[in-house]
C-alpha cells in the first residue's frame, strides 16, 4: 500500500527526468548562426532537382534555381537528422528566418524524408504527398536540396524552397 501511495511521486519525478529539453534541439540553430558548410553536390541531388523541375515543367510551372545558401541551410538540417537519427522538421523556424535574412527570402518551405534510395523514389514520394506536392508546385523560384547517408546507408533529405 505504501508503493501505491508513492507511485504518482515516482511518475513525476520520471516527468521531470526524461522530458523534452530544447537543448539538443537549439545545437541545430548554433551551427547555422555559424558558417554554414556547403558540401559538394552529390548526383542524387542534381537527379533529384531535376526531376522536381522536369514535373514543375510538365505543369506549366516555371523552373526553379538552385541557390548555394539554401543548399547550406538544408545540409546543416539533413546533417542534424542524421545526427540525431531522427525525420523532423525542428527549428523550422529558424531555417525560414536565416533565408529571410541571408537569401532575400520572403516565403520558406520544406520537404524532408529519410529511407528512399533513388531520386525517383523520394520524388514520387513527395509528389503522392498532398503537403508536399504543394512545395514543390508551388510558388517558389530557388531551390534547393541536401540528401546524406548515415553510418548503415539510409539516406536523409532536407529540400527547401525559397520565393524571393
């Protein structure tokens, strides 16, 4: 009866020990208050925007520009997905507002994934997506994409579209 007495101390002393912190959340947003890194473009990348541009095209849809900072806001993303084994749009927020910034953006947006091996497979993917179609159709005019492997092989992707 005692134990029963002391389980919801237990349950909130457990609350407080393994709740979210932002602290690993915010290590994204110090690394791009930083300078941002622009790795070498990978042929799944150039594929991969190719084929978004190749759909927009097919619309009637203007293509979209590749722009070398928005390439490294979307590696400081993927690389913190990788890092922290995890598909999620965190710090979202501070993306946008860097590129608003630094890019002359007035209007942000994003796609990512994690798993597909192909180009075509994460753009049929994205295309089948509802939310995501939207980005890629949408009004845009730079883009820009960030597709890294963790240790085992599986592939991340960040794909940030910016309207100037």
């Amino acid at each position: 009866m005692k134990l029963f007495k002391q389980l919801p101390v237990l349950a909130m002393l457990a609350l407080f020990c393994f709740s979210c912190s932002t602290e690993n959340l915010d290590n994204e947003a110090e690394i791009l208050s930083k300078s941002l890194v622009t790795p070498a473009t990978k042929s799944i990348e150039t594929e991969i925007l190719e084929l978004i541009n190749d759909h927009r095209l097919s619309l009637g849809l203007s293509p979209l520009n590749d722009m070398k900072v928005v390439k490294s806001v979307a590696f400081s993303h993927t690389d913190y997905m990788v890092d922290k084994n995890v598909v999620s749009h965190d710090n979202f927020y501070k993306r946008s507002t860097y590129l608003k910034e630094n890019a002359g953006a007035v209007k942000v947006s994003e796609n990512v994934a994690y798993g597909y091996t192909s180009a075509q497979s994460v753009v049929n993917a994205w295309i089948k997506s509802e939310s995501h179609k939207a980005n890629i159709e949408g009004d845009f005019s730079n883009f820009d994409i960030s597709a890294e492997q963790n240790s085992e092989g599986n592939w991340y992707y960040t794909n940030i579209f910016i309207k100037k």
